[in-house]
C-alpha cells in the first residue's frame, strides 16, 4: 500500500485495522508494521516518547513496509500538526474537537494554501510524497477526535466540516464525558452506545471515516460489523503486559 493509497482508501470508506503504539521503541514498532496492519498509529499525546522517537517511529513503520504511519498528535495546533506532517505522517488523529470551528482549523493545518495554512517544509516527507503540495494534500488524511460532552453535542456540524476526512471516537474520554466513573464503567454501557451510534450516523451522512479505538480483535471485528470503517486494536504496551502476565503464570503453574 503506497501512501496515497491509505488516505484514498481511507476516504472510501473501505475497512482499516490497525494497530496503537505507546512506547519509544523503533524495533518492536517496526515489527508491528511488518504484520499487515493497515496503519500503525503513533500517539504522540498519551505515549512515552518525545519528537525524536515519532520521528524513529516513523521510520520504522516505513521500513516494515506494509503499514501507513498515523499520528495522533498532542493538540490542535498548527505547528505540532505540521510538524507530525513533515517527519512523514499519513495521517493524523487531533485529539478534543468540540466544534465545527475546531475541526477546520485542525483541516487548515494540514493543507497547504491556498486550500489552508500548513507552513511549507515537508523535510522528510517530501521523500515519500513528494514537493508538490496538491499532492501532498491528497495523501495525507484528517481525523478529528470525539471524545468529550461538547463534542458529541456538535457532532453532526463537525462531521460535516469541508476537508475532513473522518472522526475517530476515544473511547474512554468519551465515557467519562457522559458520566462514567471510570473509562470502562458499565453504568453507562447504554449511553456509551447510543453515543457511538450517534457518531457513525454522522459520519455515513457525510460521507466520512468513522473511526474507533478497540481494545481487542474480538471488539474490532463485532465493531467492523456494525459500520465501523478505521479500527484500531489496544497497543504495545497493554500488549506487552499481558503477555508477560499469562506467561508468568503458565511457568508458575497457576493458569
């Protein structure tokens, strides 16, 4: 899949799984998107690692050769998108978008004018893309987080933004948002759906990805199921975790 082909497929609404990295670690990452995932998102607003490491990310995502290179970047802000853009991100996640207003400034940042603001630099993306910057706004794709009370309310007027590609539900966020207690509370399982559900007509209104993190392939599918189109399966580190627990307890004989 070459880099325009993700942003395309992405905007056709065909299915995408991919997978969520934490952790400033190229190697594993780079194995990762050797699986054949569709994307191999990066989050550079909850993960543990600075600039530099998005960077080796990214890299190594090119260099496993099958994944798209997604970052879901720290703020709306035109200089941290761009900057996501130019180490050569295919896509990019903005996180608290809670008005059509936020969503075109998070779509103005990542196109070049006159079509919007992005400061013209791409560095190292212009080696994937190349220098033209029609081009470089085709391939690269826009996904705008709803995750907060705000946001669900303006959902529709957001979805409906010219330019933007998608919306991307964070799951945890968003329970809190309508009430939960904690970011998996059961007491609020119903709202949570309906709030999805709220969400993915929006998106098939306008004619838009609609994105959502999952914490298993089991959820992913039954989510793929449903309408879903961009999926994204837990990450690294919860991964890693897991692992090593359920080993541990083989070894000691308590599974």
């Amino acid at each position: 899949m070459t880099v325009a082909d993700f942003a395309a497929r992405l905007r056709n609404r065909e299915t995408l799984v991919g997978y969520w990295v934490l952790l400033d670690a190229p190697p594993s990452t780079e194995r990762l998107a050797r699986l054949g995932y569709d994307y191999v998102a990066m989050d550079a607003q909850h993960g543990l690692f600075g600039y530099d490491g998005m960077l080796a990310g990214l890299t190594a995502i090119d260099a496993g050769g099958s994944s798209a290179g997604v970052i879901r970047v720290s703020s709306n802000d035109p200089g941290t998108i761009g900057r996501a853009l130019d180490a050569g991100a295919t896509g990019i996640i903005v996180p608290l978008i809670n008005t059509a207003e936020d969503a075109a400034a998070a779509v103005a940042a990542a196109r070049y004018a006159p079509n919007g603001i992005r400061s013209y630099g791409p560095m190292r993306s212009m080696l994937r893309v190349g220098p033209k910057p029609a081009e470089a706004d085709a391939a690269v794709a826009v996904l705008a987080m709803i995750e907060t009370a705000q946001g669900l309310e303006n959902v529709e007027a957001i979805a409906a933004t010219p330019g933007l590609d998608g919306l991307y539900v964070g799951p945890s966020d968003l329970t809190l948002a309508i009430g939960g207690a904690t970011s998996t509370d059961p007491a609020v399982a119903d709202a949570f759906e309906a709030a999805l559900t709220r969400v993915k007509q929006a998106c098939e209104e306008n004619g838009i990805a609609a994105g959502l993190h999952t914490p298993s392939g089991e959820v992913a599918a039954k989510r793929i199921s449903e309408g879903w189109t961009v999926l994204t399966v837990a990450c690294d580190l919860v991964h890693l975790e897991v692992a090593a627990r359920n080993h541990l307890s083989v070894a000691r004989g308590e599974a």
